[in-house]
C-alpha cells in the first residue's frame, strides 16, 4: 500500500477516542454481526477495531491519524479525522457502510436490549463523550482475560472488582457460543474503564453487566443514559448495595439467561481455535 502522509496536528485524544466510539458504536448498532475491540501496533499507536467475526471485513480508527478500511476491491480508504469532525456521524457512517460493501443496516438492532455488546458499546460511547470535559481524562481498554488460557489473563485487574467468577463463566460461555456461531476472529469481551488512570469499572459486552469495586449495574433495560448514570453513581458508592430487587447476583445471572442473554455454561472451552487479529497494514 502506498505511503499516505499523517497530519502534523492532531485533535485532542479524548475528543478523537469520544468520536471513535462513536461510529464504531453506530455501526455495531446497524450491524449487530461487528464487534469491537482494541490493539496496538507496531509503532505503539492505539488502534480501535469495529469487524465482523467471521469475515476478514474491519474498520481500523487509528486514533492518531485516520479512519483506515478496505473497499469490496481490496483498495484501501482512508478518512482523515479533520474530515470525521467536519462532519455528521450519520454521513461519516453511510460512507463506511458504502465503502465497505456493509450493505443497509439491520434495523432491528435498533433494540439494542437484545444485543448485549451493542448496548455495552452504547453505554462505553456514552460514558467518553459526558468525559470529554473532565479534567481527570476517561478512557477505557480491552481486558485481557482469556478463557482457554487463564495464564494470560489480568487477574490483578479482575481482583479489583466485584463479581469477578462470574465474569469468567460468562466469558467461557461467550467464547463457546461465538465458535459455534463461526467466528475466527475473537475481539475480548471486556472493557475496563479509566478515571485520572484509575481502574474504576469493567463492562462486560456479553451480558451488558458494569462492574465496580463493590455493586454490579445491569446495563440493559434502560436508556443508555440512564446506565451511564448509575454506572458512574456505583463508581462513587462505597457500602455495598443489592445487586437487583432479589438481592444477589445470582438471580441477576439466572434473569440473564431466561432472557436469552446468556448461554448454557460449558465448563471446557475449546483449545484456542480461532485468528488473531492483527491491524491493517497502512
């Protein structure tokens, strides 16, 4: 690919990280088949991934320099983001769509109660944008806890919150319903949120669940703001409060599956079948 010059300046990272978000938010809204996930490359920049897990299609935001894909074609389309911010979210997204070969957007994931990771995504988008102004900074990462190899998983990170077993099952259960669904690229389900570089939540995108130090706040049935707003209320709260009206975790899970959010437990995952996901090359 040829050699495309970055822009000597640059926007502010929480603005370009709260845009990011944002229409990689959008397009999992359209097409609930993407997920969303985070890597570095080689020269260290954070790149932010939207793809689909069973294709080789992905949007790569460069959160320094562009908005990076590839046409039907395999061409490569760059979007600088001085053209991201001189624009409206909904043409930055149509171009996407069209230039991907994305197609028209499901409409039905316009429920988002029924996709977990889109509902969590929403409330990541959300919770960037109201940090924009905040001195402290906000930012959220990608998790490394890994089911089928517990050995590179961020324990210590874990530790620090409440509800922590269940998070692994639910990540056992998701690794095995996306296999069986055909994945190959595998995104890490779990994000952790950042005030001032302090570790105050984890947003699990496969039951839409928020956990911090001492509550659990179910995310779904309920406007994405609203969840923001009690998200960020638990990250205040010191005493422990119930986790829902039946007072425990337990039932909060039990809910989760008889709504169809979680699948059934299978205690051996398979041995690590699937594709990393490495950045596009620029």
């Amino acid at each position: 690919m040829e050699d495309v010059e970055v822009e000597e300046y640059r926007f502010a990272d929480r603005h370009v990280s709260a845009r990011a978000w944002s229409i990689a938010t959008e397009l999992c809204l359209r097409h609930p088949e993407l997920r969303i996930t985070g890597v570095i490359n080689e020269e260290r920049v954070p790149l932010l991934i939207a793809h689909d897990e069973r294709t080789d299609l992905r949007i790569q935001f460069d959160l320094v320099a562009w908005i990076l894909y590839l046409k039907p074609d395999g061409a490569p389309e760059y979007i600088y983001w001085d053209q991201v911010f001189a624009s409206g979210l909904d043409t930055v997204v149509k171009r996407i769509e069209s230039g991907t070969g994305l197609g028209e957007p499901c409409w039905g994931a316009r429920f988002p109660d029924d996709y977990p990771h889109v509902r969590t995504y929403q409330v990541i988008s959300e919770l960037l944008r109201a940090g924009v102004h905040d001195s402290d900074g906000w930012q959220v990462r990608p998790v490394t806890a890994s089911p089928h190899d517990p050995d590179t998983t961020d324990d210590a990170l874990l530790d620090l919150f409440h509800g922590r077993d269940h998070l692994r099952s639910d990540l056992v259960e998701d690794l095995e319903r996306r296999l069986d669904a055909g994945a190959t690229h595998y995104a890490e389900p779990v994000w952790v949120l950042y005030r001032a570089l302090e570790p105050v939540a984890l947003l699990n995108s496969v039951t839409a669940v928020g956990y911090t130090r001492h509550h659990i706040v179910p995310l779904s049935k309920m406007t994405r703001r609203t969840a923001v707003f009690d998200l960020l209320a638990a990250t205040q709260q010191n005493p422990p409060i119930p986790q829902d009206e039946e007072g425990n975790f337990s039932a909060l899970v039990a809910r989760a599956r008889r709504n169809g959010n979680v699948g059934r437990h299978r205690p051996r995952p398979r041995a690590r079948p699937y594709a990393d996901l490495d950045p596009l090359d620029d």
